[in-house]
C-alpha cells in the first residue's frame, strides 16, 4: 500500500499500520509504532476534532459543508506525517 494518509476509510489506526506493513507487519512492533502514530495524528490535528474508528467527532454541531471541510483538514493533517520515520523508530525482527 505505501500510505496510510487516507486513514478515515480504515477500521482502526492499528488495522492501517497493519495493512501498511502488508505481510511483514509480524516483523514490526505494530502497538508501538501505532502508539506513535497516534501521539502524531493529536498533535497536527486541530483541537476540537478527533477521531474515533473512522468518524470524525466535532466539539460543535456542523452542517455538512463543515463535515467536509474538517474531512480535508485530517487529511492534510495525516499527510504531513512520516508514518515510515515512526516505523524506522522501531525494533525490526529478522525473520527466522
């Protein structure tokens, strides 16, 4: 796959690092780098949306123009993360 910058379609942010990692994901810390992944999801997302599973939560009532918009900021914001420099972060197993 090669991006998880599209992380509202994924169930979860760890089945996206998972499918990311593809059939080497067993190599790879995944709880740690989703850890990670997360702490760097919160800080370039801005304060008063967050995520949960693939629904965005709004500290506000929005209409639907508003939904879009904060669609396109977590987006953006994922974007700007170097989801491979946290997997570089962590421990890689040689395979037995």
């Amino acid at each position: 796959m090669g991006t998880i910058a599209d992380l509202l379609d994924a169930s979860t942010v760890t089945a996206s690092v998972v499918e990311c990692l593809g059939d080497f994901s067993d190599l790879f810390d995944v709880s740690g780098i989703t850890e990670d992944y997360r702490a760097e999801i919160a800080a370039v997302v801005p304060v008063g949306l967050d995520l949960a599973w693939n629904i965005i939560i709004a500290a506000v009532r929005m209409d639907s123009s508003q939904v879009e918009a904060a669609i396109d900021v977590w987006r953006d914001a994922i974007s700007r993360i170097d989801f491979w420099a946290i997997v570089a972060n962590h421990d890689y197993t040689e395979a037995v």
